[in-house]
C-alpha cells in the first residue's frame, strides 16, 4: 500500500511475541523496541506517543489497546464492540436471552474486556 508503518513494542514483548513481530516485519512494518521502564506495553505507548507529537504533520497514532489519550480507548472499545454485540446474539439464539449470569475476560491491554463488556456496560441484568 505504499504506507510506512512504525510499531512500537516492549523489548520484553518482542521476544514474547516473536512470530508476530516476524509477520509485521513481513508485511514491511518497522518494529522499535521500548528499552525504558518495564519493556513493555506501557513503556511502548509512550514511545508511540512521544513520536506523534514531535511528529504531528506526517504521524498517526493507533493503537489496539484501551489506553493513551482520549479518544483512543473509547474508539478501541467500540471497535472491539462486535464482541459483545456477537455474545448477545448467540446467547438469544441459544438461551432465549441476550445476557449471560457472568462475564469474565482476560485483560492484557483491556481491548478484549472493553469490547466484551461494551454491550452490557448499561444493561440493568
């Protein structure tokens, strides 16, 4: 597509993560390490965005995390929507219903949870 792309990414979690740093690096992403801090996560989200602001005119900053600035962990959310909006569907299918008695998600970066929960957030069951 002709679109550089940087990712930012704990020097901890490449290693963790190997084959899909490779994939990135395939499809022609550059991958930065974070070496501050824990070299994780956090410390790649700040990377990222310290590079947005010294670099507002040719920068986008995404991100698949509900964290950062506002909007991007309520754009994250509604994103990851389809989640709950696809539990509340099988579960009206298969119970007649379209809320489950519990919820439980794994959270790493809270995009998972955000978007499980997001179709619930306000429902009073």
């Amino acid at each position: 597509m002709g679109i550089e792309c940087v990712v930012y990414m704990g020097e901890l979690d490449i290693k963790r993560q190997a084959p899909n740093v490779a994939r990135m690096k395939m499809l022609g992403a550059e991958v930065r390490p974070a070496q501050s801090g824990s070299k994780t996560l956090k410390d790649a989200t700040n990377e990222a965005i310290r590079d947005w602001i010294n670099n507002p005119v040719d920068t986008h900053y995404i991100i698949g995390s509900v964290v950062g600035p506002h909007p991007y962990p309520d754009m994250v959310a509604r994103f990851q929507a389809v989640i709950s909006e696809e539990c509340k569907s099988q579960l009206m299918e298969v119970e007649g219903r379209d809320y489950p008695d519990h919820v439980v998600a794994c959270v790493g970066g809270g995009s998972n949870a955000a978007g499980f929960i997001y179709h619930y957030l306000n429902d009073k069951e």
